[in-house]
C-alpha cells in the first residue's frame, strides 16, 4: 500500500496515526508511507525520530473571536492545500488517511479533490472543527465512540475504535513495581495528569497525602514534569510513607499501565483507548480546558456503562479524591466488575479494522 497519513497537533491525533503505521509495515512490509504534518505541532519532532517519511506544512488553527490572524489561517490553508497536491501528486498515494488536527483538514481536503481515496478517523465523542469540515469531501469515516455517529453522514460511518488501544493490548509488559522500589504484591493506584501534569489534580493528591500514607494499598503520584519541583516543594514537610511513589513523569507507560490497579486521570480519547484496551478500573476528571468539552463527554462514555466513575473538575478536592479512590482499592470485587465492563469497550484490533477500510476503497 502506499499510504498518506496526516494528524497533528497533540498527541491525540498522532499515536492514533503511528498505531495505524506500526500496523500497515507489520501486515505489508513493502508499503511505502508519507506522513504530512505540521511545523508548529508535536509530530514535528515525534515522527521522524520514528524513522517515518514527514513533510511539515506551515498551518494554524482558527482564532474563535474575530481577528485579523484568522486571514493567515485562510490563507495558510490555501497554501497547504496546494502544496498537498504537488505532494500527492508526487507521491501517488493508493489512500490517503486523516487523524484530525488542522493539518490534515488541508491534506485530505486536497486528496479528496484529486479523487484519491480517503478517509478520516475521529478519536472522540464530540467532533473537531476539521473532521466536521473534511466529513462532506471523505469516502469513510472511522470513529472511536459510538456517541460521534450522529454528528456524520450516516452513511459513511464505521465505528472501529482507536487504533492505540491494538498497540498498547499487544504490547507484553515486563514492568514490575519493584523497579521503582514498590512492592509487586500490593494492590496499585496510578494518579496521572498527563505529561503535563494537572494543576488541579496535583493540588488534591497533596491534600489527601496525609490518607494516602495510611492506607495499605500503593500510590503512584505522576506530577508532570514541570510542575514535579513544585510539588516536592509544597510536600517538603510532609512525612511520605513507603507505600507512596512521586515521579516527574512515566516514559514506559504502556508498560506500567498493565500492573494498575486504577488508574485516575483525565479522559482524553488516547488515555481511554488504552484503559478500555486493558479493562482498567478508573476515576476520569475531564479537563474544562479543551474543545466542546469533549472529555466529559469522553467520560460519560465510560461512567453509562459502569467502566468508570467521574469526578467533575469544580468538585475535585482532596476528599472527593480520597473518597472515589477508596471506594475502588477497598473493594476488590468492584474493581473486578469495571474492569469487566472496560474491556467490553476496548477495540483491540482498531488498526486492522482500519486498514480493513482502507482496502476497501482503493481500486
């Protein structure tokens, strides 16, 4: 297959469009893959280190209040768009892949307009601004939670999960607790904020350290690594008990993730994948910050079907914490059934499903 895959921005839209990848040369070795992102974005940097063939496009996004930069994206856009033809026509790709972010909307944009195949993969429950403009010009649509079929052509809809789920399912872990000085018997929280770190995370983890040290189960506190020496600094008087771990940030974390016990976090649609792909109790606080508030709507995904409890940002503190935390690690048989009701969510042959798709619209 010769393959065009565009995804930028976060990591949501990348890991999803590199899963896809890692399966594409894993089933067709000869394969011939471009990815076309963006200059400003993360993949600018996570792509090549990957070995993958990568063109930068200079892109932005659109500002939501009126302002004279939104004539530089309309313009930057139409420049992408045309640089994408001479890249497709260079490249003649069989089937050209969109993972959302404001470059693939250019790069898809141009390939449905030479009438090469394409179609685009949608991580979450609530739909980006890009795929909903690409949605009018693909052939297929992949989605990775039932709740985005309605916001689609219904008839170009395929639901096929997240192509990180198939990644992190297939992935053999040979981590053990032990490695960070834990003990490998003992029942596990994971609080992670993303690689960031969540400020409003962080701040209820301190207030309910004091609990934690009581408790008999372990804790894995992941600050983010720009904000860990500032949590090492409000904690500088606190005693830390041994069944407590603070780290800056987890870099294997597909192979920590399968020694969790629970793992509390936000809801991005990458962060979902992987719990779901290994049936992981969680507690998900949905971020306010992002678009269209589409992590709560990520999480009640999750919490309708028993695979997850929510707590709400404005009602997160060191008790709610503690409370939802506590619920789960002293209830051995309640953790059982939502990691049972998780797994049931998870795709965990998303990619193939994807690539499966693909097949079916090149001639």
């Amino acid at each position: 297959m010769r393959l065009i895959i565009s995804g930028g921005g976060t990591g949501g839209h990348i890991y999803p469009a590199l899963a896809i990848i890692e399966d594409l040369m894993k089933q067709e070795p000869d394969s011939k893959v471009l990815y076309v992102g963006s200059k400003r974005g993360l993949e600018s940097a996570i792509v090549p280190e990957q070995g993958i063939d990568f063109i930068a496009l200079e892109i932005q996004g659109f500002k939501r209040s009126l302002s004279f930069e939104n004539f530089k994206t309309v313009a930057l856009f139409l420049k992408s768009v045309r640089e994408s033809k001479k890249i497709i026509k260079d490249f003649k790709p069989d089937v050209v892949i969109g993972t959302g972010g404001y470059v693939s909307g250019a790069v898809v944009y141009a390939a449905a307009k030479a009438h090469i195949p394409t179609m685009i993969h949608e991580q979450n429950s609530a739909v980006g601004l890009t795929n909903k403009f690409l949605s009018r010009y693909v052939d297929k649509i992949a989605i990775g939670f039932q709740e985005a079929a309605t916001q689609f052509p219904k008839e170009k809809v395929v639901f096929a999960g997240n192509p990180r789920a198939q990644q992190v399912a297939n992935m053999k872990s040979t981590f053990n607790w032990s490695d960070i000085g834990l003990q490998d018997d003992q029942p596990t929280v994971l609080i992670f904020g993303g690689s960031q770190g969540a400020p409003a995370i962080n701040k209820a983890v301190i207030g309910a350290i004091n609990e934690f040290n009581k408790r008999t189960y372990q804790v894995v506190f992941v600050t983010g690594q720009k904000r860990y020496q500032n949590v090492i600094d409000l904690l500088d008087k606190t005693r830390i008990s041994s069944n407590i771990k603070i780290l800056p940030y987890i870099k294997n974390m597909p192979q920590v993730l399968p020694k969790v016990s629970l793992i509390v976090g936000r809801s991005g649609a990458t962060s979902i994948a992987e719990i779901t792909a290994l049936g992981i109790p969680a507690v998900l606080i949905p971020s306010p910050y992002v678009t269209a508030d589409h992590q709560t709507k990520n999480t009640m995904s999750l919490v309708s079907r028993g695979a997850a409890l929510m707590i709400k940002q404005d009602d997160l503190n060191s008790k709610s914490l503690l409370k939802a935390v506590d619920q789960l690690m002293h209830d051995s048989d309640a953790r059982e059934k939502m990691a049972e009701n998780s797994k049931k969510l998870g795709v965990v042959d998303s990619a193939d499903e994807i690539l499966n798709l693909a097949r079916t619209l090149i001639h």
